[in-house]
C-alpha cells in the first residue's frame, strides 16, 4: 500500500516533490526539535491519483484516520469533542511556492456543540464564536464555493445594525449571531447545511485543496511561473494554536536578515490577539519584533533562537511565520526567503564571510537574472513620483521620454535628439524601428511574451506591457488614464523592473553595478555609500569566483569596434559573431544596390571593389578592439533584397512619375531588381551560403577584406585571431565550394603581403540537416558556431517575424510553450538537434571547436544546457556578457547539497 500520510515527525526538507515545501519544512524543523504544532501531511502523489482518479484512494481514509488518531492521543483531545475539541487547519502546500494560489481552511472540528466547548477551556465565548465563524465562511467559500461576497456582506450589514466599524468591536452574541447568518447563507447556497461532522469536514477540505491545484488562476500561475502541470500539491493538517487568544497572544511573521537589502538583522512584524491572515490583510499597524520584546521577553528570546537555528540549519535566509498562544511560541512555517536582486548578492558574500556557506555555494545563492536586474538604470526612489498605471515588467530599466505614438515620430524625434517613450496598444515588426529609437516601450495589451517584451528583451530596450488601465488611441496620439490625458511630447516614464508607469519626469540614476562591471570596482567604490559597497564587492567576488569555476567561454556577438571595446570591458573572451550585413546599410547601402544591378562582370567587380576597403577598414577596427582574442566574422547572410528599397513604395514612385512624364529608367531598373529578387519566404530563400554560392565575388571581397585586415593588424605588431564563418551551410558540398574560393584568396592575399594567415573557416549549424548530416559538415569545418535563432525556426518551422506577434500568447496560455522557444532554447526539440550535431562532428574531427552565437547564448537555463552539451563557449549580445559569465559559472560548479553530506544534517 503506498504510503500517503507522513507525520511531521517523519519527514524532512529533502522531501518537497513529496510533502510539498511546507509540509517537507514543518518535518524539518519537527526533527529539529522546535516547537511545531503536531500534525501530518498528506502526498503530492495522494492528490495526483485523486486528481487522476477523481476519487480519493480508499487507502487514503484509512491512513487519514490512523494519523488522526495519533495525533489525538498525542495532544489529548479530539476532533469534535464536545467538551474539549482538537481543532486543525489544512493548508495546501506544493513544491514551489504558489502564494495565495491554493486554498487554506482554518479550525476544522467546530461545531454547535464543541464551539461550546471551545467557549468553555479557553474561557473566552468571543474566541469561540469568532473561530467558527471563520470556519463557516473559510470552508463555505473554499470547499462548498459560495461567493465570499454573502459572507462579507453579513458581516458588514452585522456591524452597522451594531453601530461599529471594526470586526473586534462585535462581540460574543453578535458573533453568535453571526453564525446563525452564515449557516443560513450556507443552506440557500447550497440546500444543504454546515457540515457538523468534524471528519466530514477534514475530508471535504482536504478535497478542495486538491482540487484547488486545478483551478484557472491556478494553472495560469503555473504557466508564468514554468512550475509543471502535473505536480500536485501536499495537504498539511495541523492542530490549530490560537494567536487571537487576548493580549498575551499574537501571530508574526520574521525574517533572519532584511530581504529587501540583506542587513544582518531580524526583521518581522507582531500582530497581538489576531490570527495569520489578519496580518497579510492589513486590518491593525503591526508592531515590530522589538515592541514584541518589550511585550513578551520571554517568547521573544525564544523566537531569537529559532531564528538562529534555522539560519545555521538552512544556512541562508529564512523566512518564518509563528504564533504566540498565551505565552507560548510555535512555529507554523518556514522556507528559504524570497529577496531582492541585490540581497540575494549580498547575503551570498555575507554567508561566505560568516563561513556559513562556501564560494562554490555563493554561486549558486544568485542568478543571472538577479544580475541583469541589477545592471539597469534606476529610477530615483525617493523623488516625488506621480503614479498613472502599472503593467507588466516586461524588460528591466527605467526609462524617460516624451511619449510618441508611432514608430515613424520616434525615428524622427530621436534623430532630433529627443529621448522617446514608444507607447502603443500592442507593438508588431513594423514598429521595430520606433523600438530601437525609443528609450522605452509601454503598451497596454499584451503580456510577457508579447512581441513588444520579446524584442524589447531581446535588445535590452526597457519594456512595460499590459498597462490595462491605459487607454491608447494612436490615431488622437493620446493616451489616457482616467481622466488623465497623456497627449504626444508630454513626457512620461516608465519602470521595466516593477511596470510601473508615470506621469513627468522621474530621475535616474546608473546602477553601481553596471558601473563596476563596465569600468571596475574603482570606479564603482569611489562615493559609494555603505551598502552599495557591499553590494558591488559582493558581485565582483561571485563573479569572480564564477569566472574561475566556468568551462564555457564567453563571446560577444559585436559589429563595430565601440562594441567590441564594450563587450570586452563587460568581460568577452572574443567575439563569436560579427554580422557583416550591418556593415552595408547607411550610405554603403548605395554600393550594394550597383552591385545588385551590375549588369556585366566588370561592373559588378567595380561595385565589389568599391565596398572592399569600407569592410576592410571595418574588420581592422574589430581585430584592433580584439586584439589577441578570437573574432568569428560571418560572411553576409541576409538576402540582397533587404538592401534594396520597398517593393509598393518604389512602384507608387515609378508609377506617379509615369504619371507626370518624368524620366523613370534608373527607377525602373531598380524595381525590375526588386521584382526579381522578390521572395515569398526569405528566410527560406536566397541568403547564407547561398548568395556566396550564386552571386560571383561578393564572399571573395569580403575573404579578401578580412585577410587584408589581419595582414595590416599584424604588420602594425597586433594579433589578430580572425575566423571566417559561412551562414546556412545545409550540405557539405556548399561548404566546400565556399572553402576552395576561401582558401584561394587567403592564400593569395598572405603571399602578396607577405604574412603568414592562420584563419580557420568554420560554419554556422542553423538548419536541421545541417545538424543531422554534422558528421560530414565537420570535414570541411573547422569549428561549428549553432546558430540557434534559425535552428529554432526551421526546427519549429515558425518564421520569427510572422509567429511571435501573431500567436505566441496563445500559445504560451494554451501551454503548448512555458517560455518562447526564441528566448530559452527548446533543450528536447531544438537541443536534440544540437546533441546530434555535436557528437557527430566531434566523432567525424576530434575537438572540433562549438559555440553558439544565437540569442540562446545569454539566456540563463539556456547556458545550462549548453554546459551541459559541451560546447566551448556561449557568445551574446554585450550587455549580457556578465550574466552568461555567471551562469556558465553556476552550471559548472552545480553543487550538490546531497554530495557535501550535508543533507538533513541536524
Ligand atoms: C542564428 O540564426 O542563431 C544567428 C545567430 O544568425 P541570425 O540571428 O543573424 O540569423
Ligand atoms: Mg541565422
């Protein structure tokens, strides 16, 4: 028979897959000795079969009574006795927190009679009365789902006929009364009464609860969260303690250190003669554990020492919920606290310095998001702020600007010199212009993965999306919030780490950490206040330590020589993409268009000649700023049409200066070119290895330009560590073809200048059969880079551009993704390719050299997989560099708590 039902005493922290978190917690600190109300748990895996099943296991009732049973006997009363009643909650309690997803009933076991009772040994008739018209009410909305509405009218239409404002003001008969009311309510509700048996209402709640793991906000949690579907939850029934007993009781809840700076210190708040969920709604001002020392010395001293112990048991920060019962302290929860970004960092370093915890440790108390989060400006806290909405934080940062409404006002402000804030219902492609110039987007549709959050992420904008309350009508270019009207040029800002929006300017201040990271501790130390010391040194040491424990390198993906010297600053080894199509835009967009309509071999090889010296100076400022370290450069990879201009706009021109008789040859060999090279699906179209392959000399120039670049580099004494890389390579053959013309010119080119010119020539993996057939690319390869933006479009067959906006949302709320496959790399889908494609190349060439350089390489649990892969480096964009060096470090030094021996240690 499997066993469903563990005592707290047999259990323990180990044990969240199977007794949730709190239920594993309560075990623990039951082993531990501490004063933890009696009680058991039951399973996650009782609730997956009643959920599978849709009836509770009968092996369940059975344990259910035998637990009962003993905790009876252990605490001397029982469930429903009339004279003296064991009262219990059941709370729900899954593996990873879901605050206030699931459902709790509190005092199970009153009755008519025992409320009685209850009146009777505690001496207090308000007390009873007050608990059971918890209970009713708790239960009659939880389990028999009764609109909590009835009962909070009740109350209210109790207090005005009593002419009180305040729930304690009522007292014993009023609260009488008040129970006769709710069991009314519960009978038309349902037509049917309270239950009064006392173990009919302990299985009815603890179905609810199981059933509460399946209700819709429920699911929607789990699916922002990525928390599995098929979990379950715990059901923890424990022997009621009372904090709402007079004067000398009270319910807290406690931190060992601040979690929102990480001081060392206790930190809590006491509410006396109230029960836990007085605290969370704000009813009375709580009182500080020092008042509570004041109050009650004794419980105090008491719940020092608890918090001592739990933080020297867990060794981190824990977060405690206990209840003084006449004088009496006991614990009702704890975990591992939640904190912020930067007390995570700090408390990390504290704990090393207190020898709590080790580096290897530390490591793994942060995370590269925390970093991130870190890294972003920051609003100003304490000036004055005019709050109009808040949406969803999207993608960190605090930006300022006047508010525009379309991507062409944004272009044309910025280039004004205007800071811009992109507000718009919901973005889609066309925007993304208006993205790059605006210093933040706000929207006021669509969540965290819409295509606003998705691109803004993507290129560090900051981002706040569903801003519901915000009402934008881009046609009027106004905004409004009530009867507040945001028109264009006001200006507003925007919070992308909390989504808060407001009205005027706020001030901002650069993060210290970003400081550090780009300019070095120095300059991050200097003025710095106490904490912000701490807290960049404390970076600096995990970092560091991240940088010493890590296998994976770390590139950038960079395209001028100012982002390389950042990218290196932020701490590349290198850059493991540099896209050579940013290098034709603005005016050498020009000379790619004679190169598109040369119409013989010489002028194709003029237009050709006049881009060579452009790319040329191009890659010398990149091998300067890399000096000494790898430079993958790709050759051009996107199809030539996007040089040229807009099919519709160009045959509007052509077709009005028809119109008028105006000269239109020039116009009109341009469009015959843009008719011709007009694709259905780019993306699948001529681009990559293709256009090298069928547009004579274009990837010759740029060999050509690159080999004369290095050349210079090392006569002016540099050491350039050039890679060429050939995009969309499908078959080996092409990378062949390419390779003969490649070595051709490299050759050519080190005879004429006289240097020797080692530079490998790898490919992109970024199509299926490309990682499928791996073993013969590798023959022509001299290093894989897995291009995983288009590996996950070709896998998945999306086309980027088109799916994000159009139905990812529905995805992600339908659960067909937890996360964008664009954002975190699909590890079963996409991944397997990349497992092929790794073990194939490295059996064909041994040590073959793999990274990756899709935007999958900044991405924290993606960095884990690639780890975990065994690729050699990750590259990304440069602001992401720290975070990627982070994670490369944790997914190296993963510590195994089970290993140290330090599991369930006492
Ligand atoms: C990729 O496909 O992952 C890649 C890096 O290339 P791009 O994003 O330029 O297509
Ligand atoms: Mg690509």
């Amino acid at each position: 028979m499997p066993k469903y039902v563990y005592e707290f005493s047999e259990g323990s922290k180990e044990e969240k897959d199977l007794l949730g978190g709190k239920g594993a917690n309560l075990a623990e600190m039951t082993r531990l000795g501490l004063p933890v109300p009696p009680g058991f748990t039951v399973t996650t895996e009782a609730c997956r079969r009643y959920l599978a099943d849709g009836v509770v296991p009968p092996e369940l009732r059975v344990q259910v009574t035998r637990a009962l049973r003993a905790l009876e006997d252990r605490v001397g009363r029982q469930l429903g006795d009339p004279q003296d009643p064991l009262l219990v909650s059941v709370r729900s309690g899954a593996k990873f927190s879901m605050p206030g997803m699931m459902e709790t009933v509190l005092n199970i076991g009153l009755n008519d009679v025992s409320v009685r009772g209850l009146a009777g040994v505690s001496g207090d008739e308000r007390f009873a009365w007050d608990s059971y018209r918890r209970l009713i009410a708790m239960f009659g909305k939880t389990v028999l789902g009764i609109d909590d509405a009835l009962f909070v009218e009740a109350m209210d239409s109790m207090k005005r006929s009593r002419g009180v404002t305040q729930d304690v003001d009522l007292g014993a008969n009023d609260l009488e009364e008040l129970v006769e009311v709710y069991k009314k309510v519960v009978h038309q509700e349902t037509g049917r009464s309270f239950p009064q048996q006392p173990r009919e209402q302990l299985d009815l709640a603890m179905n609810a609860v199981f059933d509460s793991w399946n209700t819709e906000r429920a699911r929607l949690y789990r699916r922002r969260e990525r928390i599995p579907d098929d979990l379950g939850t715990a059901v923890n029934v424990c022997t009621m303690v009372f904090g709402n007993l007079g004067p000398d009781s009270g319910t807290g809840v406690c931190f060992t250190r601040d979690p929102a700076t990480g001081r060392q210190g206790v930190y809590g708040d006491y509410l006396p003669n109230a029960q836990g969920e007085d605290v969370v709604a704000g009813i009375r001002n709580t009182l500080t554990l020092a008042d509570l020392a004041e109050r009650d010395p004794k419980s105090a001293r008491q719940l020092y020492a608890v918090m001592r112990r739990l933080e020297t048991h867990y060794r981190d920060l824990c977060d405690i919920e206990f209840t003084i019962e006449r004088g009496k302290l006991w614990m009702l929860q704890t975990r591992v606290g939640k904190r912020t970004a930067a007390a995570a960092f700090r408390i990390a370093a504290q704990l090393v310095d207190e020898q709590l915890i080790t580096m290897d440790e530390a490591l793994q108390r942060v995370t590269g998001d925390q970093l991130a989060r870190l890294m972003f400006p920051q609003f100003d806290r304490s000036a004055a702020r005019t709050r109009l909405a808040t949406g969803l934080a999207a993608s960190p940062g605090a930006a300022v600007g006047e508010a525009v409404f379309d991507s062409a006002t944004a272009v044309a402000r910025h280039a004004a010199g205007d800071s811009v804030i992109l507000v718009r219902r919901e973005t889609n492609p066309d925007d993304l212009e208006g993205m790059i110039a605006a210093a933040g987007v706000l929207t006021s549709r669509g969540g965290k993965t819409s295509h606003a959050a998705v691109v803004a992420r993507g290129m560090g904008r900051t981002c706040v999306c569903g801003a519901e309350a915000i009402d934008v009508d881009a046609a009027a270019r106004t905004a409004r919030v009530g009867d507040i009207v945001v028109n264009e040029g006001d200006v507003i800002a925007i919070d992308g780490s909390t989504g808060e929006v407001f009205l005027g300017d706020v001030p901002v201040m650069t993060s210290p950490v970003a400081t550090y990271l780009e300019e070095g501790l120095d300059a991050a130390l200097t003025g710095a206040d106490e904490e912000t010391a701490e807290l960049v040194q404390a970076v600096h040491r995990v970092l560091t330590h991240a940088d010493s424990t890590r296998r994976l390198g770390v590139r950038a993906n960079a395209d001028t020589g100012e982002d390389a010297a950042r990218a290196r600053r932020l701490g590349a080894e290198g850059i493991g993409l540099c896209r050579t199509e940013h290098m034709f835009l603005g005016d050498r967009r020009a000379l790619v268009e004679r190169l598109i309509l040369a119409d013989s071999a010489a002028a194709r090889a003029s237009a050709l000649e006049a881009l060579m010296p452009q790319q040329r100076g191009d890659f010398v400022e990149l091998l300067e700023a890399m000096d000494g370290l790898p430079v993958t450069i790709r050759l051009l990879d996107p199809p030539l049409h996007e040089f040229l201009p807009d099919r519709t706009e160009l045959s509007v021109r052509v077709a009005v200066a028809r119109e008028r008789g105006e000269d239109t040859a020039a116009d009109e060999t341009l469009l015959a070119a843009v008719e011709r090279l007009h694709e259905s699906n780019p993306m699948l179209g001529l681009r990559g290895v293709r256009l090298g392959l069928v547009v004579p000399g274009l990837f010759a120039m740029q060999v050509r330009a690159i080999a004369e670049a290095a050349a210079e580099r090392i006569k002016a004494g540099g050491d350039p560590q050039v890679e060429i890389m050939v995009p969309l390579v499908g078959s080996v053959m092409e990378l062949h073809l390419i390779r003969d013309e490649t070595d051709g010119v490299l050759a050519e080119v080190a005879e004429r200048e006289n240097v020797t010119l080692d530079i490998p020539v790898g490919t992109m993996i970024e199509l299926p059969r490309a990682a499928l057939t791996a073993g013969r690319i590798a023959e022509a390869a001299d290093f894989f880079s897995f291009g995983t933006n288009d590996l996950t479009q070709t896998a998945w067959g999306f086309s980027r551009d088109d799916v994000e906006a159009a139905f990812f949302a529905a995805y992600l709320d339908k659960g067909v993704f937890t996360v964008s496959p664009f954002e975190t790399l699909d590890a079963i889908g996409v991944g397997r390719l990349v497992r092929i494609a790794v073990e194939e190349g490295r059996r064909a060439r041994p040590g073959l050299k793999m990274g990756v350089c899709g935007e999958h390489g900044g991405d924290p649990e993606s960095v884990h997989f690639f780890h975990e892969a065994e690729l050699d480096y990750v590259s990304c964009s440069p602001f992401r560099i720290p975070v990627a060096r982070l994670e490369a470090g944790r997914a190296a030094g993963a510590y195994d708590d089970t290993a140290a021996g330090l599991a369930g240690a006492r």
